[in-house]
C-alpha cells in the first residue's frame, strides 16, 4: 500500500478551499492471492470530505463506506458520501492477485480544507 498527495490548486502552500487528492495504491507484491480486502483512512483534521472514487485493476469490485457520528455518538457506516464522514472505508470482495497485468488498484480520497 503506498499512499501520495497532491494540491488540486498546485499552489506551494495550502489554503483554506484547497482541495487536497490522497491516492492509495494498493499492490499484492506476494506469491499468493490476497482475499477479503479493507482498507480505512481517515479523515484529516480541519478537512471537508469531499468525494472517493475507484481506479481498478482487472476483474476488481471495490465498495466503499463512510463513517459518520450518529444519535448518542455512535459511529455509523453508510454507503451515501456526506461531507460530515470522518473515515472511509474501502473493501474489496475479490481476490488480488500477484504477477497480473496491471496488479495495482487505486483508491482515491479528495478532502477540502476548512
């Protein structure tokens, strides 16, 4: 797993409205398929989520999950995207393979700065 960033605005520091890209490759560099995959990522502080997507190697099915605070403080996991999440979850049902064509899948996280 290797996680990189960028500034949408390409300026030298960030600002309050930056948007900020977090893209998380994710690679089986092992000799046997990996099975059930979950991967989580927070939120930063002081950040807006702002959208998740899925770039997928072959045969992959991602899902993708958003963690909000419910009544009492509970956390809460949904499919709908909202603003207010404070950690993404992404789980692959299928298996990732080693030594494929294109081995990688990448997942992408865009956050807004307050």
């Amino acid at each position: 797993v290797v996680k990189t960033i960028t500034d949408s605005s390409n300026a030298k520091a960030l600002r309050p409205g930056a948007t900020v890209i977090f893209q998380i490759t994710v690679r089986n560099n092992g000799f046997a398929p990996a099975d059930s995959l979950i991967l989580f990522d927070y939120v930063p502080a002081n950040t807006i989520f702002t959208e998740s997507s899925t770039t997928v190697s072959v045969s992959s099915s991602w899902t993708i999950h958003y963690r909000v605070t419910g009544a009492s403080s509970s956390e809460v996991w949904q499919t709908p995207k909202v603003d207010t999440a404070t950690m993404v979850r992404f789980t692959r049902a299928n298996r990732l393979d080693p030594n494929l064509l294109t081995p990688a899948d990448t997942l992408t996280l865009k956050v807004k700065i307050q």
